[in-house]
C-alpha cells in the first residue's frame, strides 16, 4: 500500500541535479498525557520537551548523487546526525487543561531508576518542569504505541522573576 503512494508521486521527468535530504528514523510512538498543570490565566501550553538518560531521536542524512538518481542505491555517504536524548514536540493547538500529544522516537528501553525529564512551555513564555525518576522499565517498541502519564501538579513557572520588595518612603 505504502509503494502504491510512494509511486504516485513519480512524477514524468526526475529531476537531474544532486539533492540533499534528511529524514528521521523514529518508529516507536509514546502518548504522553499532561495532568494538573497549573497554568496563568490566559496562557496556554505551545510545546513539550521529554529527555531521559539514553539517546532517543536523531536524523539520518544523505546526498542524491547520479548514482542514486538513475537507480542505483549505494549506502555510501549515508551519515547519522548526532543522535540526542530529548524530543520536543510543537503542539499543533494550544492546550490549556489537562492533554495528551504523541512524540515518535527511536525504540528504547528506559530502565527502571532512569532520570527523565518534562519540561512544558507556554505561550506566554511560562516554563513548567518536572524531574521523574521511573519506578519501572518503560519500553518504547517499533510499531506500539506506550502510553504514560505526568502529573505536573504542585509544578511552578520557572520563568517568573521574582517580586522585588517595595521599600517604604522614609518621612
């Protein structure tokens, strides 16, 4: 099904010139759902970030060179960017009460006493995070979707500066 799309997108004449492109090698999928965030009035979440101790996202790059153009597929020149511990996700609508989004990553296995980290940001430049040390084995697989839960209750923006004290006129 999928060579079916793929090949309907073929257009009659290829194109000639050496492309470059990169693409993600994420398949295992996680729904990550935000509970109790004590936002400001008004503000919203735009994006959240989860990082943990291991390497879970990074993009693979390459270079169409003739070879490839008239058919040929050598692996040669194919690279891996450096692979990173955290993926962040750009909400598509802001979210103001408890949500859920999905992050796609590479297949890990995240053992029990691992450090991750939630960190969530608003739209009014709020930044919420949360530290969690997993009490189990969280694995993410090719082709499941692992669901979890953060409770960010208690949770205070990090990106508000401190009242400064009014000082009392002296008469």
């Amino acid at each position: 099904e999928l060579m079916d799309e793929i090949s309907a997108l073929k257009e009659a004449t290829q194109p000639t010139e050496t492309i470059n492109f990169e693409m993600a090698r994420m398949t295992a999928l996680a729904k990550v759902s935000i509970k109790n965030l004590a936002l400001a009035a008004g503000d919203a979440v735009k994006s959240v970030n989860f990082a943990c101790s291991k390497n879970i996202a990074g993009k693979m790059t390459n270079i169409l060179t003739d070879d490839i153009i008239a058919g040929n597929y050598p692996l040669a020149g194919m690279k891996d960017s450096s692979p990173v511990n955290n993926v962040t996700v750009t909400l598509p609508e802001a979210q103001s009460g408890d949500f859920s989004y999905y992050m796609s990553v590479w297949p890990v296995t995240l053992d029990a006493g691992s450090a991750c980290t939630v960190t969530v940001v608003t739209n009014n430049d709020g930044i919420y995070t949360k530290e969690i040390t997993l009490p189990k084995v969280m694995e993410l697989t090719s082709g499941n979707i692992t669901a979890f839960t953060v409770n960010m209750a208690g949770i205070q923006n990090s990106n508000v500066a401190p009242e400064q004290p009014v000082e009392q006129p002296k008469y």
